[in-house]
C-alpha cells in the first residue's frame, strides 16, 4: 500500500503541484481513507518527502540504465533527456517551484542529491566525449559540469521561463543543443545534426 500511496502522490503532484493537492484528493484517487495514509505517514511532509525521495530514486535508477549502455555520450545526453521528460510529465505545474516556496527544506534536500546525481553522470560524459573526439580536449571538464547542472535547474524557474511562452521539452531541447554546441568537435556537430533531425521528424 505504501508503494502504491507513493506512485499515486508522485502522479497528483507533479499534474496538479504539492501545494495544491491535498491528502483528501490522494485518498479519493486512490479509493481509500485518509486514516490509511496516516498509518504509513505521519503529515503531508512527511508524504512530500518521501515522494519526492521516491521519485528520485527511480529517475536515479533509470539515468544510471542509460549510462550503463555507454551509447556515445551526445545521443546519452538526448536519451537521458528523453526518460526524464516522459517520467516528469512536462513539469507542467510547475513542482520545483512549488516545492522551493512550502517546502524548502525538502527542496534543498533534493537539490543536493540531484546535483550528486548529475554530476557523476555528466563528468563522465564529459570525459568519455573528450576521449571519442566528440567533445574538444580544451573544455574544463569541472567547470562545464557545474554550469550543467545550475543552467538546468534555471530552466525550471517559471519568473525566467514563464509557463506560457516556454514547454519545459521546449526548454530541454533548446538548452541541449545550446550545451553541446559549446563543446562539439566538428565530429560531435555531424552526430548532433543527425539527432536533432531525429527529434524534430
């Protein structure tokens, strides 16, 4: 029951927003009584936590399933790209925002393993793309990363990218060719040609 309470909030909260979703609304989604979710637990923090926990865990899972294939690190970057999206549902309410402003503790939190996350997976993508000639051997690898990481939590802040004008895919598909442009060997711009074709067909 449990698993299930969390893929359910998991699925509210990213359509509709922490915030605005209440455990009234999980308890009805589900067809069971809100004493049910207070037996695994205790508040809605406690259930934002653990969701948020949750979901990371299985994006975390699946980045690591895309890395382990070592396809060549531009289409890695596309693929990973491809299996956050479908998992994040467009972001369309806007959970990051919301979970900064009620909930920053859980946020900072988050933030943190996201960034861990991330920047394993795009050193070694950096390193491996240097070693391919796909990516030029002048590139700062330390540096790149980190501006990685902190450009695509940027694109989630709704003041800079209001919902209205900018799709999140929209955001995503723009911020990577814009990344990977900046490090392409003009080996790396043939395959990034090849896929942003792929993507717009």
């Amino acid at each position: 029951m449990r698993e299930n309470i969390l893929n359910k909030s998991a699925d509210l909260f990213l359509n509709y927003g922490f915030k605005s979703v209440t455990m009234d609304d999980i308890a009805n989604a589900l067809g069971i009584s809100k004493k049910t979710i207070y037996q695994h637990f205790d508040n809605k923090t406690k259930l934002v936590e653990a969701t948020t926990l949750h979901m990371f865990d299985m994006i975390s899972k699946g980045i690591n399933c895309i890395c382990s294939l070592e396809k060549n690190p531009i289409e890695e970057i596309y693929e990973i790209k491809r299996f956050i999206m479908e998992h994040l549902k467009d972001e369309k309410s806007s959970p990051q925002h919301q979970l900064q402003k009620y909930y920053p503790k859980i946020f900072e939190s988050l933030k943190q393993k996201q960034y861990y996350l991330m920047q394993d997976c795009v050193v070694n993508n950096l390193n491996r793309g240097v070693e391919l000639g796909l990516y030029r051997k002048s590139i700062n690898i330390q540096f790149i990363s980190r501006l990685y990481f902190n450009c695509m939590m940027s694109l989630k802040d709704r003041e800079l990218f209001p919902l209205q004008n900018f799709s999140m895919n929209m955001l995503m598909d723009n911020y990577l060719e814009y990344h990977v442009r900046g490090i392409c060997t003009t080996k790396g711009l043939d395959i990034l040609k090849e896929l942003t074709e792929i993507n717009q067909s």
